[in-house]
C-alpha cells in the first residue's frame, strides 16, 4: 500500500483484509530488535470501491475501534449500493 509492504494477518477472502507493519529498530548491540511502532491496515470492499484505513499504534485511536470504524462505514455504502 503506497509503497510500503504490510504483512497479512487475516481477512474474509473477498470483503476483508488487515495488515500489519512493524517500525523495528536495530540498536549496535548484539541483543534482539526493538519493535518500536506497529502501523496497521484494514480494507473492505464495497460494490463499487474499496474503503482503507492506515493507522499508528502511536495514535490515539487502536486497532479494534478503528478496524470496526472501517468496517462499519464500508457497510453503510454497501447498503446505499455504492
């Protein structure tokens, strides 16, 4: 997504699709690396669209509410036909 290469994590094959991004740091030190952020993503198809959301775990809003955010608007404009 824009350049940047997530990890699937699951998804409804067809509608729904989350991903996963880890921001590691590597300290000169021979112990392990530090996951210092994990940015998330959620897509959902619509009929005619597809609604994304890219979110930070540095951010104020966390992975479940913005996944059902996501998904919640997805199935509005799916109910509008859209």
């Amino acid at each position: 997504m824009g350049g940047t290469k997530y990890m699937y994590v699951q998804g409804v094959p067809g509608s729904i699709i989350r991903g996963v991004m880890k921001v590691v740091v590597q300290e000169e030190t021979d112990e392990e690396p530090e996951v210092k952020v994990t940015h998330s993503l959620v897509a959902k198809k619509t009929r005619t669209g597809l609604v994304v959301g890219l979110f930070s775990d540095a951010g104020d809003l966390r992975k479940e509410p913005a996944n059902s955010h996501i998904e919640t608007v997805a199935d509005a404009l799916i109910e509008a036909g859209i």
